[in-house]
C-alpha cells in the first residue's frame, strides 16, 4: 500500500511539474494604489495556493486554540455531578426513562373505557 501511496505522489508531481513548466507566460497583477506584480503563472498560482493554505491554517488555529481554553472550564463545570443528582433533575422535569407503554389500537378498535363514548 505504501507504495501505491508514493506512486501517486510521483505522479502528481510529474503532473504539476508539467503544468508549471507548460505555462511559464508572465502575467501582471494587480492591485490597489498602482501596485502591479510581475511573474509566471504558475509563480502567481503557486503564491494564491499558498496564500489560501495559510488563510486556512490560521482560521483552524484560532479554532483549535479557543477549543482548548474552552474545554477547562466545561470540565470544571461537571465535575462533582452525582447520579443521584441527575435522578432527581429528571424527575422534577417528568423525564423518568420508565415511562408506561402508550396505548394504540388497531384499526375498528376502541381503547378501554372508550365504549361509551
């Protein structure tokens, strides 16, 4: 399997290195205040690639980093939270897991007590 694995990177490699030497043309970008940017295309859409990893990479630190501050405190909040506790939490709220089976009739029947009705 490894090698499977190191044949499609060659690949791939091969693949994107036939790209970048296909389109050497220069291309201008440009940008606000007269700015303009000179280079290959595949320069410029290697430097757009990586742009856009980084851009990634910091939104999944920031979320990684606020997971982690995070996760302290709600450790601490339920910790010394007994079963007992819970028990009786649930059933304040009409939560009981022994709840009585819910009647149902099939068709034509009629439930107990329902005859006179």
């Amino acid at each position: 399997m490894a090698y499977l694995i190191w044949v499609v990177r060659i690949l791939l490699f091969i693949l994107l290195f036939g790209l970048a030497a296909r389109n050497t043309e220069i291309v201008h970008v440009r940008g606000y205040l007269g700015y303009e940017w000179q280079a290959p295309l595949a320069l410029a859409l290697l430097a757009a690639t990586f742009v856009g990893v980084l851009l990634g990479v910091m939104g999944a630190v920031r979320t990684m980093l606020y997971l982690r501050s995070a996760a302290p405190n709600h450790q601490k909040s339920t910790q010394g939270v007994r079963v007992d506790d819970l028990k009786d939490a649930e059933e304040a709220l009409g939560l009981s897991a022994h709840r009585p089976p819910i009647p149902y009739r099939k068709a034509g029947e009629s439930l107990a007590g329902d005859e006179g009705a």
